[in-house]
C-alpha cells in the first residue's frame, strides 16, 4: 500500500518557467513532509520542509504547499533552472517518528 | 564532516552468493537508516537502528536479508543468498533528532547492486 504517491513519473519544463511536482498521501497520521532531491549516482538530498501546521514554505525559488483536507502538497520551483533537472521525492513522517515514507519520485527535466 | 560513506559503490554478483554493503554514519549521529531503490516502488525504508540497536525491520523483503549496527560508526546489510531480482540501489541515511532543523535524514551516494 503507498501511502506516499507521485502520480506523475516524469515532468519537462521550459527553462525559466515555473515547475509545480505533486504528491499525495494517504496516511492522516503524518504531520511532517519534507521534498528530496536525487541527482544521477548521488544519494538524495534534502530541499524543503513543511509542517503540518502551515500551510505554506518558502525557500528562494522553492515553495512548498500544503492542503491537509485534500492529503495534497506540491512543490514550485520558480524560475526553473538547467540544474533543477533531477528527480525529486516526497516523504512524510508522523510526530514523534523518525521514520520517512517516499514516493515513487519525478524525473523533472528542464528544457533550456 | 564526511558525510554518510557507503562502500562498496557497485557491486556485481552471482545469485546465490552472499552480499555484504557497508555504510559508515555522520558521527554523533543516533538513527541509521537501510533503503532500497528501485523503478517500480522507489525509495523503501528495509529497516532503522537507534543507539544501533534495531527500531523497526518490517521493510526487510524477508529472511535472506539482515543488518546489523555493531557500534555507532558502522552498519552493515547483508542479502544471502543473492537472487537476480535484489538488484536496486541500496541507500544508508543517518540522522540526530538533536540537530532538529528541517532536514531529519543525510543519505550516503549508495551502493549500486546487480545480481547476475
């Protein structure tokens, strides 16, 4: 059963437009999300977090929302750039668990 | 600091032979975490230690896999005998609740398993 789902494999933008990565859960117990970001040969990396008692984060061109109610939360990346060209992974934790929940990961490819 | 290191970085073996993947945390980190990833799930928790002492192993395929955590700086997985549908990308993690800031896990480059 995936709790945590990327519903989309594979994504390509245009370089300087806006790249918006989306995930689901299933789980209600989870109230820490975080978005990874894997390169070729590399382990991932973390990128954004965001709690379950906002529902918005930003970090320079990142930002990460959250709608509770839909068990929905996206990530923006604005402009996007050559070197955003990675796969990226949603995960989720519950409080009090160290615990990481992923998905399946996008291919996110930029188009200069 | 290092980093998580994993070693070996590829590993190329025939099945029914014993595999062993090492991984070596951030020191003063407590949890030790052991994923798996492949195309069709992506990236699976096999199992987690604290104070190297195992937490939760409820993703570990099945019996021919086990890991260990003699001591804080090392960790092994280990897949005996090897079968050809093992082969994925073997990640370790660590992570220290006590540096609480956004990120809770730093993964090692991990270790690239192909069974022949």
């Amino acid at each position: 059963d995936q709790q945590v789902k990327q519903n989309s494999p594979s994504l390509s933008v245009q370089e300087g437009r806006i790249s918006i990565l989306n995930c689901d859960y299933t789980n209600s117990m989870f109230d820490y999300f975080l978005w990874y970001k894997k390169y070729p040969a590399e382990g991932p990396t973390f990128l954004i977090s965001i709690s379950s008692i906002k529902d918005k984060n930003e970090d320079g061109r990142f930002t990460v929302f959250l709608n509770k109610s839909a068990k929905h939360l996206s990530l923006h990346i604005v402009p996007s750039q050559p070197g955003d060209s990675a796969v990226y992974f949603c995960a989720a934790k519950g409080f009090g668990n160290e615990k990481l929940t992923f998905g399946t990961g996008t291919r996110l490819t930029i188009i200069p | 600091d290092a980093g998580v290191i994993q070693s070996p970085r590829h590993e190329v073996t025939e099945m029914g032979q014993e595999v062993t993947l090492r991984c070596k945390p951030i020191s003063g980190h407590d949890y030790l975490f052991w994923y798996r990833q492949t195309m069709m799930r992506g990236l699976e928790l096999l199992i987690y230690f604290n104070n190297n002492v195992p937490i939760d192993d409820s993703g570990m395929p099945e019996d021919r896999f086990s890991a260990k955590m003699p001591n804080a700086s090392f960790s092994t997985l280990k897949i005996q005998p090897s079968e050809p549908r093992d082969s994925a990308v073997y990640f370790c993690a660590s992570s220290s609740p006590r540096d609480r800031g956004e990120e809770t896990q730093y993964f090692g480059p991990g270790t690239r398993l192909l069974v022949l």
